[in-house]
C-alpha cells in the first residue's frame, strides 16, 4: 500500500492505461460515468480512454468471460461501458434538474446571469437532440452538457432518446477505432501502439479539441 502511494503522482490520473492497468475494466466503467455526468468529472480522459480500451479489449472483456473472440469481446466491453454512460448522463441530468429551478432565482454575479439560462433553453428547444449526441465527442463539454440539459428543463423522454444514440455512437466508434487500428498497424507496419499510448493519447486530444478552439478563435465577437 506504502509503495503504491509513494509510486503515485496526480499525472497518471490523465494517463488511460493507468485506469486498464490497475483497475482493469471496473475502474474505466466509473471514469466513464464521474466523466459524463459529474461536475468533477471534467479532467478525466474519456475519448483516449476508451481508444486504449478497443486496443486492449480481450484483457478487459476477460475480467468477465474469456471468448477467444474479438467480436464478442468488443461486444462485452461495449455493452458496460455504453451503459455506464447513459447512466452517468442521466444522473448529471437529474442533478441539473433538481438544481435548475432554483437557479432563476440566483442573484446575478460576474459568473452567473439569468439570460444565459434562457438563451441555454432556447438553444436546447431547437438543437437538443444532436446538442446530447455531438457534445459526447468534445472533452469537457460532454461532462455538462447533461447537466445544462437538466438545468434548463429539457424534456426527458427527448434527453433520454439521445442520451442512449450518444452514448452508443461514441463509444461505439472509439473502441472500434483503437481495435481496429492496433490490428492493422501491427500486421501491415508491424508497430504495436501498445508501446506508444503516450503519443497515440496526445493525438487523439489534439484532434478531439481541434475543432473547439477553431471555432472559438472564428467566432470570438460572436
């Protein structure tokens, strides 16, 4: 235990195959879920996170059944982690919602104005659907994405139709991705990206953020 806490440094917390590693897939089922739903569950990785878990999908899925195939194993470590983040969504919607009524009586300060809850609940009237699905692919916003959701009353059973295409979709494709591309890189270049995560991890956060800070710096006055 000593030498666990003396070999531990908050970085690692950042590092995705420092969850597979030593809390296998349990531990990457309750990233998933503080990660989609809880306000401290910003910093967590999530898209490299579960790119690591496509690489490393017959170790994850044989902390349940060992299958020898790797269908059924994408397929096992699919349906957990899918619905781990469904899960967590709903409860960061629900938190929201408890706590979005009250907000329209909150005092106005620097960080907090009532308009911005309104034009909030205008923006999810007309693009909350594809708002829930598009936000699990941007770090940081997918964390409150569910909760300005519930904040702002957006209705449930909407929420929850999209919340499961969302959830579905991302994770689908990241495992996907990391499986897939491990395989044909180690066949046709014989390169295995198990020796390189840190760079592969890097990669993915650049191009997953990309896009976010594009339109931030396009559209600044706006």
């Amino acid at each position: 235990m000593i030498y666990l806490l003396e070999a531990f440094h908050w970085s690692q917390l950042l590092q995705p195959q420092y969850y597979i590693e030593n809390g296998g897939l349990w531990l990457l089922l309750l990233v998933v879920f503080a990660e989609t739903g809880l306000f401290f569950g910003f910093f967590l990785p999530g898209d490299s996170l579960l790119f690591v878990a496509g690489i490393y999908s017959d170790l994850l899925a044989g902390q349940i059944i060992v299958t020898h195939n790797q269908w059924l194993d994408l397929l096992i470590i699919f349906t957990f982690i899918s619905a781990a983040g469904i899960i967590g969504n709903y409860v960061g919607y629900s938190i929201g919602k408890k706590v979005g009524p009250a907000m329209y009586d909150w005092k106005e300060n620097l960080f907090f104005k009532k308009k911005y809850l309104v034009q909030a609940q205008e923006f999810y009237e007309k693009h909350g659907g594809s708002a829930i699905v598009i936000a699990r692919f941007i770090p940081i916003v997918r964390t409150f994405a569910p909760i300005v959701a519930g904040i702002v009353q957006m209705d449930k059973k909407k929420f929850i139709y999209f919340n499961i295409v969302g959830s579905i979709a991302w994770v689908a494709s990241m495992l996907c991705a990391g499986h897939f591309l491990q395989k044909w890189i180690l066949e046709q270049f014989h390169f295995d990206l198990k020796k390189h995560l840190e760079v592969i991890v890097l990669g993915i956060v650049f191009i997953t953020t990309l896009p976010v800070i594009i339109k931030v710096i396009t559209h600044k006055s706006k």
